[in-house]
C-alpha cells in the first residue's frame, strides 16, 4: 500500500470514527448533543489518530468536514509543539 492510500484508509477510518462518536452522543431529540461526552471521544480519537500518522490539524479539519453544524462548540485539547 504507497502512504497516499494508506493515509485516504487513515482519514476515512476516522472520518467514520467521528460520525460514530456523533451517534453515540447525541441526544434521542435528535436536536442537542452531549457536548462534553463527543469533546471526551473526539479527545480519544485524535491519540489515536496521531499515533497512526495523522495529524492534530489534519484531524480538526477531519472533523469540520463530519460535522460542521456542531464544529465551533468542539473543544481540542491544546496541541503541544516540540
């Protein structure tokens, strides 16, 4: 697998990953979600993501394009530069 198509499986992998925390958090209104749960999932996922090669800001983006009716209420942890 050349790294182009391994890092589209990374994205997509997580793209899905995200869509499933969304899911998990919303509320069954289907109108409001449990904020700090998804902010907790998304904090998981974007480790995750990380160790896997993708990065802090290309995990943000990620996530804006899942969802961005909700993305301005997400709260990233700080990304630490070395």
């Amino acid at each position: 697998m050349d790294k182009e198509t391994f890092s589209e499986t990374i994205r997509q992998h997580y793209a899905d990953e995200i869509h499933e925390a969304f899911l998990e958090c919303e509320h069954d209104d289907g109108r409001s979600v449990d904020l700090v749960k998804l902010n907790q999932s998304l904090a998981r996922l974007m480790a995750n993501a990380k160790a896997e090669g993708l990065s802090p800001r290309d995990f943000e983006e990620l996530v804006k394009s899942c969802l961005p009716q909700i993305f301005d209420r997400i709260k990233f942890p700080k990304i630490r530069v070395a």
